[in-house]
C-alpha cells in the first residue's frame, strides 16, 4: 500500500475517532468555554469536512461524505446510496482520498 495512503488512512481513522467525541460533547459545552483539546478536536475534524467539501468530483465527496460524516455513515452506506459496485467505489474512494489527501496537506 502506498504511504499517502496509509498516512490519508490514519488521519481519517484519527477523524472518525474526534468526531464521537466532539459530537457527543457538543451540547454540554454551549455557552461555556470549552477545554483546549476539545477546541482542537473541532478544528481537526471541520479541517476533514472541509477538505471533504473542496473536492471537485462530487461523486469523490460523497463517498468520504457517506462514509465518514454522516451518521453511521460506512463503506457499505457510501456504495450503496450512489448505486456503485464495490469495485467501482474503490476506484472512486482512492482518487477521492487521493484529491482530499492533497487539500489536507496544501492546507496543512
């Protein structure tokens, strides 16, 4: 496996695990000043959707889209709600991860 893909791989693995935590958080933090780490957990996480949202082919961001953010979102969810194969989101998730692996880096 190449490394950008490894290294996409573990950021976005690093996302999903932030994301629980942030949104479950979320409410009992209105209106107080949040820890730190909490703030920068929400910075990390709007860094992926962000990135998620500025890639081109908006096939490439559904899948991360589906997958990623949306609640109980998966691989299956992804393939499924754009009415690909399996091989075929394959191919489309790589150069989604691909695209979205270089926003986060340019932007890094």
């Amino acid at each position: 496996m190449e490394q950008w893909y490894q290294d996409a791989r573990q950021y976005l693995k690093q996302y999903r695990f932030y994301h629980g935590i942030v949104e479950q958080v979320v409410n009992d933090w209105k209106g107080a000043e949040k820890p730190r780490r909490l703030q920068q957990m929400e910075l990390y996480c709007q860094r992926v959707t962000n990135a998620i949202d500025s890639i081109r082919d908006e096939r490439q961001a559904n899948i991360l889209r589906n997958e990623l953010v949306v609640a109980d979102g998966n691989q299956r969810v992804a393939y499924e709600l754009l009415g690909l194969s399996k091989t075929q989101y394959y191919v489309i998730r790589k150069q989604a991860m691909r695209e979205w692996w270089q926003l986060i880096s340019r932007h890094g």
